[in-house]
C-alpha cells in the first residue's frame, strides 16, 4: 500500500491530541500502516502521509519526529521516490527504516549500493553503540531484514549504531541532528526489540508525551462534533457492528437527539440479530432507533438470482434506494455520520469537497455492507469521527464507553449477510435453516470458550441435497458446511484446529435440531487458495 496522489495530501488540522504527532513518509512500504500503529501502542498520535509531502506543509503540521517508511524501490534507480531536501533543515528528528535510511544516507552524501548478498528475514543485531536509539535493545536481539542494497559510506557526522553479519551498516545516527537510520523493520512482530527501539525514538528522542489515550480521544471528540454540527440533524445508518455502533454512542454523547440512527433489515441477519439490536440500542443505551422493516422487498429482488456478484450488486442498489426513501421520511439531515476508519483514508483519495464550505461532501455510503454510491442529489456533509483510528482503537473506544464484547469483538460479517453463506438462490426456507445452524455454531464456539481465538466461525448452506437415513427412514436434506478460520488481518487465513469433540458436538446439533439438514461438513481449505467467505 503507498499514496499515489498526484498531489501532496491536505493535511488534517490539529487538535489538542494531535498537536504531538509523529509523522509518517509512506514510500510505498506494505508495514506504513504498522508503523503508524506501534507508534499509538506509545499513545502518541501518529499519521502517514505521501513522501511527496513538502518540508513547508510538514512545519505547518509541526511534528515532534518523522518516520521515513521503507520501500520496493532502490534509491539509485530512475523514478525512485524521493523526499524534499529541506525536510532535513527541520530540525526535527528523523528515523529512517530500510528505503527511509537509504535515502537518508544518500541525500545527506553517503553512498548506496547494491549489496554482494541480500539479507531477508530473522538477523542477529550486534550493537555498537547501546545509547539514545538502542538503549535497552539487547545485544544480539533479533530484527527483520529485507534488503537488496546496503549502506557503503555514511555522511558527515553520522556513525554506526549496530550491524549484522550481512549488513555492516544496520542502524546508523547523526546524534547532533538527531537522524537516525535502521536497515531492519523494527515495526514487524518478528523484531524481538523493535518496539523498544520505537519507544526510545518517541519518547527519548522526539520528546513525546503519551497523551494519546481512549479516554482524551473521546472528551475531544465529543467537543469536536459539537463545533462542528452545531444545532444540525445527523443521519447514521446503524449496523449493529463495532464501528456503527461505537460511532453512534459517541455522536449521541455529543448531540443527543440530533442524532438519528437508521437500521435497515434487508432479512439477512443472523437470528435474534435485529431484536437485539433494537433492546440494546434502545434499553441500555437509551438511543433511539429508526428501525425500517425491508425483508421482503429485499428478498423479491434475488429471487432466481444465483450469481455471487449480481446479489451483492442488487442488495446493494436496494440498499440505497430504502435509504433515499427514509432519509427523506426523517429528514432534512445536514449530516451524514460515517464509520471511516484510518485505512480508508490512507488508501482512498476520492475526496469531493463542497466549494463553498470546503467540507468533505457524501457521494458515497459506508453502510452496513460498504455497498457503493448514493445518488449524486443526495447531497450531506459528512462527520467522521472514528476517521483518525485504526481497528483495534476503535474496539478500546468501545470497550471504554460500555459497549458489551458480543458487539466489540464480535466476528467479521459480510454486509450482505447470510445472503452470500446461502449459495445458489435465496429462500425463506434457507434463510430459516441457515439461521438455525449458524445460532448453534455460535452457541457451541462461545460455550466452549474459543470463540476470541477464532477470527470467523459460521455455516453455509449449499444448494445440493443428499441422501441420509434418520429414524430408520430415507432423508433426502441439504448439508450445512461448516467454516472456522485462524486469521491476525483476514488477508491470509488458516483453517483453524477445533477440537473434534466439538465439531462432532455441533454435527449432531445441526442434524438434530434443524429440519432440512441431514449431513454436516468441516472445509480445511487455508486462504488462499480459497476465500474466507464461500461467495
């Protein structure tokens, strides 16, 4: 992942937590984002931004420090990425990681050059200097390389801080100018002393304050909203899910009944989801939901639709047309709410902003199932206030303002729901099966206390029938395929390894307790090759 702006980004105004903020230059690393996130593991605020980031628009921000991210590119080459020059004329400190301190070393007059033998994986770090960047690093710890070019001289007023029995310049610093540089990710799990060495540039070196916290992000939140909407309406579609839910907590902390929270049912949720919903919402939280009955009108536009694709795409286009209509019923709203988390923003530049107010303006919805545009005359200013953290910041957030753990860390479901764990045509009757095998599952996973350790658990429903015998009778019912995974990000997953007692648990459940289903299945397929979800 990299920005690939044509422009410098507009850079976020500051507040009074990001006022400290350490500053990231993605040249096109796939960690800049973990970056970004052991940095707030320091509770210091941090962004990523372009390397095209001019030295001026960085002053206007006034960071404590800048990261330099690492990238696939040699700095030697034609077209690579570079920096402005005057970004060293800060006076901030820098660290430079793997790309970051090769451009560093270059562009301050040191030599770069493609290394006789690379250096990829788990390294050994021999510490040469154990102060200010390395202290409390232990010698020959283990850090995580991937290079093809090394350091071969360094500029006036650097020395060398560490090295590897590859890499004789593995950490480097000008400790006047407070420049730093490692050839290693210090940000990956696999570096035992990374996040030490992290800790010592954020708080030895930049200075910095651990300010950033759950509790300031939402008393600054709530003053933020306020300013900002004033005595105006806001409208949330309301999901029932970690980020709606946290959003709609924190915008009925700042503008009461101002705010209205739209559920839609499209009849795909998994059993006693809406009711619950609904009780949760309305007893313990005391907020108000709109709740818009839609099942059968979403249910009629996939009858005879079997293609994976063409019911995310009809539910999609429903999805918005229920939407324009009951918007309209409850409004006019001035405010859209919108659960955009920080990876939106790093990978999305599709930004339309109104020309009069300068404001962020919707053209497209980030429902309960991210289903696409709402129409162009449909015009809102949006208010995002989960637009600064990451995930997991968002579930601290809802833990740290009451949310019960079913919501917080609840599993990943798709938005259109059991609609694509049903294959092939959707039915009353396969939605009805496939709710009552999935309550079970979820039943049977929570009492048996793994279901934190699992990143999904849940049931399909194929189209198929098979023979069984029950009761000495011939049965001729649909298997119901059973799917729990392993995953840290749900880009890679593994089948995961349950006990067989209680896969053998919840056959018999399924079998027993559903009518229609005859036979149970477990998929070990890892992904890739397969997907996490079957369509």
């Amino acid at each position: 992942m990299t920005l690939q702006t044509e422009q410098p980004p507009k850079l976020s105004s500051t507040n009074r937590l990001d006022r400290q903020i350490i500053v990231i230059l993605d040249f096109g690393s796939q960690y800049s984002e973990l970056i970004a996130r052991r940095i707030r593991e320091t509770q210091v605020y941090s962004e990523v931004l372009s390397y095209r980031t001019t030295a001026d628009q960085l002053r206007q921000l006034d960071p404590k420090g800048i990261i330099f991210s690492g990238g696939p590119n040699s700095v030697y080459d034609e077209g690579a990425p570079h920096c402005d020059p005057a970004i060293w004329d800060l006076g901030v400190p820098v660290l430079g990681v793997c790309y970051g301190m090769q451009l560093m070393v270059q562009q301050l007059g040191g030599g770069v050059e493609r290394a006789e033998r690379g250096e990829y994986g788990k390294a050994s770090l021999q510490i040469d200097d154990p102060t200010d960047l390395l202290t409390n690093v232990e010698d020959g710890t283990t850090m995580w390389m991937s290079h093809g070019d090394s350091v071969t001289n360094l500029p006036e007023g650097f020395e060398l801080l560490a090295h590897t029995d590859n890499t004789p310049c593995a950490a480097v610093a000008d400790h006047q100018k407070k420049l730093y540089g490692v050839q290693f990710h210090p940000e990956v799990v696999h570096s035992v002393g990374g996040q030490a060495l992290i800790r010592n540039f954020v708080y030895h070196i930049c200075a910095c304050e651990p300010t950033w916290t759950t509790s300031a992000f939402v008393e600054e939140t709530v003053r933020e909203v306020r300013g900002k909407v004033g005595d105006k309406r806001v409208l949330l579609a309301l999901s029932g899910g970690v980020d709606s839910s946290t959003l709609a907590f924190l915008l009925h902390k700042a503008i009461g009944d101002q705010l209205t929270c739209m559920f839609i049912d499209q009849g795909f949720m998994r059993k006693g989801e809406p009711e619950r919903l609904l009780k949760l919402f309305q007893e313990q939280f005391h907020i108000p939901v709109e709740y818009v009955n839609a099942r059968e009108r979403f249910l009629q536009k996939l009858i005879g639709i079997t293609d994976p694709e063409e019911k995310r795409k009809r539910i999609g286009h429903e999805f918005i047309r229920v939407f324009e209509e009951e918007s309209r019923r409850l409004g006019p709203f001035d405010y859209l709410a919108q659960g955009t988390l920080y990876p939106d923003v790093i990978e999305s530049a599709d930004t339309n902003v109104d020309p009069q107010t300068g404001e962020r303006v919707a053209v497209k919805i980030k429902s309960h199932h991210n289903v696409g545009g709402l129409p162009k005359d449909l015009q809102f200013k949006l208010v995002e206030p989960l637009r600064k953290l990451f995930k997991d910041e968002v579930r601290k957030v809802g833990r740290s303002v009451g949310l019960p753990e079913e919501i917080v860390n609840r599993h990943p479901f798709p938005g259109p729901g059991l609609a694509i764990r049903i294959l092939g045509d959707i039915t009353e009757e396969r939605l009805e099966i496939l709710r009552d095998a999935d309550l079970i599952v979820r039943q049977e996973i929570n009492r048996s206390g793994i279901y934190h350790d699992l990143w999904q658990a849940f049931a399909v429903l194929l189209p198929i029938r098979s023979v069984g015998v029950m009761g000495d009778q011939r049965t001729y019912a649909y298997p119901i395929v059973l799917r729990f995974v392993s995953s840290e990000d749900g880009m890679t997953a593994d089948w995961a390894r349950v006990p067989y007692d209680l896969l053998e648990l919840i056959a018999n459940r399924i079998v027993n307790e559903v009518r229609g289903v005859n036979r149970v299945v477990y998929d070990i397929t890892s992904k890739p090759p397969g997907t996490i979800e079957w369509e």
